[in-house]
C-alpha cells in the first residue's frame, strides 16, 4: 500500500502525521531537489518527534526500512526551490 506522505512545491517543513502499520516500508523520494534533504521521522510515545536512522535522503531515491506500527512523516531540510513527492510504499511484514 502507498502512502504519499509529502507532496511540496513550498519551502522546507514537516509533512502531516500518517499511522502505519508495522512492516518493511519502501521510503520513495521523486522531484526536483534544490539542496533539501528528506528525512523521516516517527512519533514518540509522549508525543515528540523522532528520526528515523537509516534515512536519509538527498536526491531521487528509493530506501527500505522496517519500522513498527506509529505515526510517521517526511520532513525537509535546507535548500531553495523544490517539488517533492515522498511516498511510503508497504514492501512486506516485518
């Protein structure tokens, strides 16, 4: 199942909170980049953001990473004028 978590034509900023279940996620990054770096992050228990190590993405991409059943979202960083779509695609379960 996909899942676009972020579809910006604006400046750096976090994308919405997405509840997913657990599994193996293809994390796949599309567009023009403009020096902005995407990272993922996962919602903590109290409520507070935290990165996902492993993904980091700074060009057209694709990375697999298992995580557990959360909230999620892709968040951009640094750069000038970019268009990124972020998906979250299901690749199996963990």
């Amino acid at each position: 199942m996909a899942d676009l978590l972020l579809n910006s034509a604006v400046a750096a900023g976090a994308g919405e909170w997405k509840a997913r279940a657990a599994g193996i996620y293809a994390v796949v990054a599309d567009g023009t980049w403009g020096g902005t770096t995407l990272t993922l992050e996962y919602k903590g228990p109290k409520g507070n953001a935290v990165a996902i190590t492993g993904v980091s993405i700074s060009a057209n991409g694709l990375v697999t990473v298992t995580l557990p059943a959360g909230q999620y979202r892709a968040v951009l960083t640094g750069g000038a004028a970019m268009n990124l779509s972020v998906a979250l695609i299901q690749a199996g379960n963990s």
